[in-house]
C-alpha cells in the first residue's frame, strides 16, 4: 500500500490552515456579539421609558441566541474553506492547461 506524503506546498498550506483556524477561530470567539453590543447601546441610548429598555433587553436576548462557537467556525473554517477550493481549481486549471499544449502521440 503506498503511503499519501503531501508536498512542499501541500505541507505549508496545512501549516497556515491550523494557524488560520486557532487565530480565526479566537478572533470570531472575541468579536462574536459587538455588532449585538453596539446595537444594544444605541438603544439604551434612546430610550425615553422603561418599556422601551426592555424591548432593548429583549432584542439583545434573541440576537444572542446564536451560540458563540457558531460564529467562531464560521470564521475559523469559512475563509479556509475558500481558499482551499480555489487552490485547488489553480491546480487543476493548471494540469488541464498543460495537458491541452501537449504534443500528441497518437499521430
């Protein structure tokens, strides 16, 4: 059975993904509800009752319902992922490229 040994290119771009994953990763953690946040005192900075502040409060509650490790594997993975897919469709392009300019032996 042979044995899969990935290449320079294939060992770097391993290399930069689980640095990109641990640093996105943290990154979408820490910044995850600043948008919630920042709406919030808006609000509260509005308010003229206290109806109005739990409305506030209210809407902040629903826009933190989604969990915070959602939005720190979208950023984690998401860009990744890109990225990816797109080296790959180079390399295939490439590959193509170079075989469509070959000579061809069946002359």
């Amino acid at each position: 059975m042979r044995k899969f040994r990935p290449s320079d290119f294939q060992r770097i771009g391993l290399v930069l993904s689980v640095i990109w994953i641990v640093i996105g990763g943290s990154f979408g953690w820490n910044h995850a509800y600043d948008d919630v946040d920042a709406n919030f005192k808006q609000c509260v900075a509005a308010i003229k009752t206290a109806p109005d502040l739990q409305a506030c409060r209210d809407a902040r509650n629903s826009a933190l319902a989604v969990p915070r490790g959602v939005s720190a594997a979208v950023v984690a993975f998401g860009p990744l992922l890109v990225v990816w897919l797109v080296c790959y469709g180079l390399v295939l392009l490439y590959r193509w490229i170079r075989r469509g300019f070959q000579a061809s032996s069946s002359a």
